[in-house]
C-alpha cells in the first residue's frame, strides 16, 4: 500500500489528546499539501493539524451532542489516552480538571512519523503514527507493509485492548486483517476493555448516566446512541432509535456475507431500552462520508 511518509514531532499541551487523535507537526510544512484524497488538511497557525489515527477508535472522552459535552466510561477512554501518549514518548503529562486540556508535558514534543493518503471530512489527516525516524524518505510515497503498521500506535492500541477495530473502505485488505488478528487477540486475552464490552452482548441504558458511565460499546454505536439521546427530550426509550439510524443513512461492508447495507440493519434494539450489535466490529467496513 503506498503511502506519503511524513516526519515531525507530536505536541500535546494546549490540546486534548485521546486515545486515537494527537497533533502532529510535520518538519516541513509543505508536506501537508501533498496529502491527496480531494480535501485539504486543516492546520493551526503553527502549521499543526489533529490526526484522525487509521483502523481504531477509542472510548469518547470528549464527545459534542446538541446536549453539550458527554463521554464515555473514564477507566478505559482516559486509559486509551494515557497509552497512546506513553507509546509516543510523553510523561509527566498534566491536564487540566475542567475540560482535560494538556497544561504541561515532558518532554514539550515527541519526534515521529505518520504514514498517510488523504483528510477526513472534518479535515483531520488520518493517519497511521509511530515513533523516532521514519522507516523513509519524508514527503514521499513508500510502501507500507504489515510490519510497518505493526510499529504504529494504531496496532499498539487494539493489541492492548484499548481501541475497537473500525475500518474504512480506503484501508487495505493486508493492513486490516493484521489489525483485525490484534483487536481478536485482545479480545480471546480479556485484555483492556474487553472484559467490560457490552457491544454485542448488549448494553442497557436504564437511567441517564447508563451511556457515559457504564456501558463499554463500540464509539461508533455510542455517538449514535449519544445523538439520538441528545434528540429525546429527556426519554430514555431506543424505540425509535432505528429509525434515526436509518436517517442516518450510514453505509458499510459486512466482511462475513458479501452484504452492503446500513448501520440499522446490523443494530438491535430490545425491549426498548437495551442495544447491541449483531456482528463483530471487525467485519464491517464503513463507507467514508
């Protein structure tokens, strides 16, 4: 898979890292511009941009609903988070109470790579990211192989149980079988949150803290859930959730049958209060909007 191979340093103070996102700085500004795709990396005045980090997504420990700001359960979401920082190089980390802003780090940056092909809608670059030099010549394409993306924090994340595997149609067969074979192995090992997943089991959303303080599920399920909550006017019944699904109108590939459908067809509601998925988040591919 070829990709464009950038070196810079993380940075993480005055910004709110999680456990699939960080800031990254490229040594040469103008790499930026040769991210393909058809949309522009968006940067700060700094030239920094947030990354959207390739094939996982951790728990929300900041998630925006017409509501206000929510999240999910600390323990893992704020221990994703501390992962990805550790594997990056940072300690002494502190963030401030209130809002989980980075006040202070050591050291202030991290050197690294991040191996890329386009922006998200919301402009974050995504990316997959490692540490010290990278494995090519900065601002070119390389081939990127499974031993590669091993070296990532992305693959460190779902092989410690710390992020659920989510894949996109512009990942590579080789890559996200490799990072499917981690996130299972993390899951037969009862490793991180796994032990905790509710997402095919099914979760129950029994009062008004249920959602961010108790309930381990797939991001994906839970900023859908988070939304359609937020829509509610205080009711707590998934009776229509569904529907609002289906409105949602997101697209994906179910690996196992072959099947292209939408996100409310693999989604179970019962008794009008519990959810779960009816396939493992390894075999869907979701379509990139």
């Amino acid at each position: 898979m070829a990709m464009l191979v950038i070196e810079g340093t993380f940075r993480i103070v005055g910004a709110r890292p999680d456990g699939d996102s960080v800031r990254f700085y490229p040594n040469n500004l103008d790499d930026w511009n040769k991210v393909e795709g058809g949309r522009k990396v968006r940067r700060n005045k700094s030239g920094g941009a947030q990354l959207r980090l390739d094939g996982i997504d951790a728990l929300e420990t900041h998630f925006r609903t017409e509501d206000g700001e929510t999240h999910q359960p600390p323990r893992f979401a704020d221990a994703a988070s501390a992962e990805l920082l550790d594997f990056l190089g940072f300690t002494d980390v502190v963030r401030r109470e209130k809002d989980g802003t980075v006040t202070a780090s050591e050291p202030l940056q991290a050197p690294g790579y991040i191996f890329t092909r386009t922006a998200d809608i919301y402009g974050r670059c995504v990316a997959f990211a490692g540490k010290g030099e990278a494995p090519g010549k900065s601002g070119t394409k390389i081939h990127v192989d499974v031993p590669m993306i091993q070296r990532t924090v992305n693959y460190h994340q779902l092989a410690h149980g710390l992020a659920y595997p989510t894949f996109y149609l512009k990942l590579f067969p080789d890559l996200r079988a490799s990072m499917a074979e981690a996130a299972t192995a993390a899951r037969t090992g009862h490793l991180g949150l796994w032990p905790k997943d509710v997402t095919q089991t099914g979760g129950r959303i029994a009062e008004p803290r249920s959602l961010a303080e108790d309930l381990v599920i797939m991001p994906k399920l839970f900023r859908r859930l988070a939304d359609y909550l937020a829509l509610n006017d205080g009711d707590l019944s998934l009776g229509g959730f569904l529907d609002f699904l289906d409105q949602k109108d997101d697209r994906l590939f179910i690996l196992s049958t072959g099947h292209w459908t939408s996100f409310d067809t693999i989604v179970e509601v019962i008794d009008d209060d519990t959810v779960r998925l009816t396939v493992p988040p390894e075999d869907i591919i979701f379509e990139e909007k």
